[in-house]
C-alpha cells in the first residue's frame, strides 16, 4: 500500500512539478521536493488518489479477516 501511495506521489510531481514550487520544508535527504506549494484543489487530487489505495487495502484486508472468521477452527 505504501508504495503504491508513494508512486502516485511521486506521479502527482512530475505532473505539477513544472507548475508550482516546490515546498522548502518538505525535500528529501537530496534536494528533491516532496510536496509542492500548490493550491487545494490541485492537493486534493493526490490525496483523492491516496485515499483510493488506502480504502482499496482496507477493504481487502477487511474481506479478508471476515473470511478468517467464518472458517470454524479445527480440533487437535
């Protein structure tokens, strides 16, 4: 899930890379931007993205834990 949510991140930076700055407290260990300073509605598709993937694995992981519950548990 988490590398899906980087690789949309880091997606979401190449396409607005070119038209808003990057934000000065959020670069990585080399220079790079982490975030952009750029305006809600633009954010909000990341986050719309992110959102996405975390409710895609919750829901996985969610069936999955259902299907557990209902196998019965086996005798010795």
């Amino acid at each position: 899930m988490l590398q899906e949510q980087r690789q949309a991140q880091t997606a979401w930076l190449a396409k607005y890379r070119d038209r808003y700055p990057a934000d000065p407290d959020a670069l990585d260990e080399d220079g790079e931007p982490l975030d952009l300073l750029a305006p809600p509605e633009i954010v909000a598709e990341l986050e719309a993205e992110t959102d996405r993937i975390r409710e895609h694995y919750t829901a996985a992981y969610r069936a999955h834990r259902f299907q557990t519950a209902l196998i019965p548990e086996r005798g010795p």
